[in-house]
C-alpha cells in the first residue's frame, strides 16, 4: 500500500485559511497538533510583546512576536500543501 492514501488539499485554499484563520492551515494539512503549538507561540509572543513594549509604539509593534509566527504559521500551511500536492500528483492519481 502506498504511503500517500488520500487526495491532498488544494494548496491555495490552505493558503487562503491559514491567513483568514490561524492554524486552520495546519487542520486542512491534517496536522492539527501542530496548529496548536502555533496559536500557542502566537498567543504567547504576542502577549510577551504587548506587556514589554513602548507605551508609544503601535499596536503592530505591541503585537510583533505573535504576528511573526502568524506569519510562519501561513507560510508553513501553504509550503506543507504544496509538498503533499506535488507528492499527489507524482503518484499519478487524480484528485
């Protein structure tokens, strides 16, 4: 039996999920447990950075370390998909 049993997602709905919702991406990957570890890190660095930073700095900059694993949470959803669809299609069956 092969290793790769079911279609992949398509990889720009993968996309499309991870930026609408965090962690959503890594659900649609099957990959659920990984999706809390990265709201946990979004949760937690952006809290860190909201109690340590500047009274004059943006909420952007309050909210930077959760914003950037946001940001590593889409672009690992997305490279994830595309790595399983690649696999899909080389195996030559059709989803």
């Amino acid at each position: 039996m092969s290793t790769v049993s079911r279609p992949a997602p398509n990889p720009h709905l993968v996309l499309a999920s991870a930026i609408v919702l965090p962690a959503s991406g890594q659900v649609l990957n099957r990959q659920p447990v990984r999706g809390l570890v990265f709201v946990f890190f979004i949760l937690l660095l952006g809290g860190f950075t909201l109690q340590t930073a500047a009274a004059d700095v943006s909420i952007v900059g309050k909210l930077s370390g959760g914003l950037f694993v946001y940001a590593m949470a889409i672009y690992d959803a997305y490279k994830t998909a595309r790595v399983r669809h690649a696999v899909w299609a080389a195996s030559g069956r059709t989803g």
